[in-house]
C-alpha cells in the first residue's frame, strides 16, 4: 500500500429534493450520497456494478451500516464524500466513508459500511475475485488516511 495514495472523493451538490422540512439534508440521502461515491470509487478503479455482475457473476451488497450525524448539511451545499477502505477481506469490504464541506473541509458525516460481495445466481456470500482484490490494494486504506490526516474527526 502506498501511504501517499489520497482517499477517494465524489463532489456532490445538495438539492432541494435531499432536503427535509427543516431545510437540512434529510437524513436518509446521506446513504444516497454514501452509494454513489463507493460506486464511482469501484468505476474509478476500472469496475463498473454491471460488468462485474454480467462477467464475474458477483454483486456488492451493504451488509451492515453505521452512521454518525455530526453536522447538519444544507440545501445548495457542495459537499465531497471521501471513500477509504480497510484491508479487504475474502468476502467483504470496510470502508469508512465521510461527507465534508467542500468549502471549509468540515465533517457533517462518518459513516462506516460493510459490503459483501454476492454470487448473482445464488445471493450467497462469495470470495472477491482476485483482480479486484489486486487494485483495492493500490488504494488508500483507512490505515493510511488516517497516517495522512484525510480523515476528519469532526467535533
């Protein structure tokens, strides 16, 4: 693992549509804005969900999911959703995800997620073919980010 790798991140904008009657992202988005940037995280490696299912048979599912609200974001907001991994196991994937102010860099969100990779036939748990395997460990692990302060504590 190179500890220079920099965490992943995916630019997103907050619409009136993630908003809630308060005016703040409605808490459920968040798991939107989580997917899109593992997805755009696994196409950035060279993996598309699709090609995966159609070639290797396998599909990536959250298995279990864990958020911390720490401060609330706004309608128009930019934002940036930073992706970083755990050592990978032979079935699954940790990340640790976060939504920062793309302005200031503060943390509104840490999330951590647990994703299994799946037999599409089947829907039973299966072992992460090895090419993925070989670029996951090109990439900044949780590990590193940490080491590199491209994680942030939030208050």
């Amino acid at each position: 693992m190179s500890p220079q790798a920099p965490a992943f991140e995916w630019p997103v904008r907050v619409y009136y549509e993630d908003t809630d009657a308060g005016g703040v992202v409605y808490h459920a988005r968040y798991l939107q804005f989580l997917e899109r940037a593992r997805t755009e995280w696994l196409r950035s490696l060279g993996f598309e969900q699709t090609r995966l299912r159609r070639e290797q048979g396998i599909l990536f599912a959250v298995r279990k999911l864990s958020l911390d609200f720490v401060r609330p974001a706004c309608l128009d907001q930019a934002l940036r959703v930073r992706v970083t991994i755990a050592e990978p196991r032979r079935a699954c994937l940790d990340f640790e995800q976060q939504v920062l102010d793309a302005a200031d860099g503060y943390l509104c969100c840490r999330a951590q997620v647990n994703v299994a990779c799946i037999d599409a036939e089947r829907m039973r748990p299966t072992r992460i073919p090895e090419a993925l395997l070989k670029a996951f460990s090109t990439v900044s692990t949780t590990t590193d980010a940490l080491a590199n302060g491209d994680i942030a504590h939030g208050v």
